[in-house]
C-alpha cells in the first residue's frame, strides 16, 4: 500500500500517523493542536482562499440536511471558529456548544459571534472529540466538519458521538474524502501538495501546518471504508453525499 492511499491510521500498535508521518499515539493530539494554535488566525481566510469560496456551499449542504429547527440542540466538535454553529443559530437552532481542543480556534469563533451580535446560544467549551465534557443522551444532534481526520483515534471519536446523542439523534461529518473523477482526482493532488503548502506560507506564515493538512486528507478513509466506521461505532442509518466530484463528503447517521 502506497502512503498516500486511503486506509486507517494506525500502522503498528502504539503508532498514528500524522500527515505521512508515524508518530506515537500519545503525540498526535500535541502535534495537530501545535498545527491549529499557529493558523488560527488566518483559518477562515485559508478556507476561502483554498477551496474558492466552495467551503461555504459544502457547509449550506450540511445545514440543509441537518434543518435546525426551534428547540434542537446541536454539540458541534472541533468547530471552534464558529462556522458551523453560527449557520446553526442563524438558521433556527437553539442552542449550540462549540468544542474544540485549541483555545486558539475557540477565541476566534468567540470573537466573530460578539462581532455578529450573537451572544447568547452558544457555549464555547474546550474539549477533546474522544473525551468529550458531555453527559450521555444529551444532544438532539452532533456536527463536525473538517475535524475528525485530525483526531488520534477517529473509532473513539464516533463512539462518543454516538453516546451523547439522545435516542433518534443525528450525526453528521463534513470531511475531504475520496474524488470519484479520475482526472479531477489528479489535478486536486497536484493542487493539494503544490498549491496549498506555498499558499499557506504566503497567507498563514506556516508552510508545514498545510502541507500536513493536505497528507491528513490523502490519509483519511474513503467514503465506504468511514461509512463502515460510523457503522460499527453503533450508529445506524448511514447514507452518504459526495459533494463536488467526491472532493467532500457529508456521512449522516443515526443513534436508534
């Protein structure tokens, strides 16, 4: 298997990868949180810049799935600027809790709700995706978008989704996945391993934080192989949308 094929993380016990990197378990949090404390300022910009704007169609998608409604409680991991949660609140969701695991990403997200005059609705927790601070069945729904290909162990991560959503809950995961087109896949991996590190240096100031985000992506599971995860972490109901030729997925689920 070549290393930059789609499969799951670990390669021996005690071993993650980060980006194409092997790194023991017990590093990769400290590492990918390193990556996020020094982009954190520019992500938003980096997100416009990267993807044309088309970041934004991906999350609409997302929302639209999801159709918050008055009185839904949403538990959005590893969303600390605040995307997904600020469409949530705008789109009529009640309430919101943020957790991400850099209080560098949180304070952004905190400062553009106080900048749109959104100060009540969302709770802003520092937390981990395979430990989450939230009691068991609590949630009506759960989002993560771009998040969950960083994590150490993403099988804990679905579990613990799965624990606190309340019976008939919904899961939903907006993540880089695997181009269905064959010509599109080569041209987005000369642009992904070209492009987006120089891009990163030029904006962000952090050449190697894009270029290990353009390795997590080539690493994480492919649309059926992650589909299989969210199954076997007891979730059920799985469906799948590939969005832009498969550049982008969304994974729905369900805790029946």
């Amino acid at each position: 298997m070549s290393k930059n094929q789609n499969h799951r993380p670990e390669d021996k016990p005690g071993m993650t990868h980060f980006g194409y990197q092997s790194v023991p378990d017990d590093e990769k949090s400290s590492l990918v949180r390193d990556v996020f404390d020094s982009v954190a300022p520019k992500y938003d910009l980096m997100n416009d810049l990267m993807s044309l704007g088309v970041h934004r169609i991906w999350k609409r998608a997302m929302m639209d799935w999801l159709a918050p409604r008055p009185g839904m409680r949403l538990l959005d991991v590893g969303g600390g600027t605040g995307d997904i949660a600020l469409r949530f609140i705008e789109r009529g969701g009640t309430r919101v809790t943020v957790i991400d695991v850099n209080d560098e990403m949180l304070s952004q997200g905190r400062d553009r709700a106080t900048d749109r005059g959104i100060l009540d609705g969302i709770e802003w927790t520092q937390g981990d995706a395979e430990n989450l601070p939230v009691a068991d069945a609590s949630q009506d729904a759960y989002t993560t978008a771009f998040c969950i290909r960083n994590v150490t162990h993403i099988d804990r991560a679905l579990r613990e989704a799965r624990r606190v959503l309340k019976p008939g809950g919904r899961f939903l995961c907006l993540e880089f996945s695997q181009v269905v087109l064959p010509v599109l896949d080569q041209l987005y991996k000369t642009y992904s391993f070209k492009v987006l590190p120089a891009l990163g240096e030029q904006v962000a100031g952090d050449r190697q934080a894009y270029q290990y985000l353009a390795e997590s992506i080539r690493r994480f599971p492919a649309q059926g192989p992650f589909a299989e995860m969210i199954t076997e972490a007891g979730l059920e109901q799985v469906k799948v949308r590939n969005l832009s030729g498969g550049i982008a997925a969304i994974h729905s689920a369900w805790r029946v």
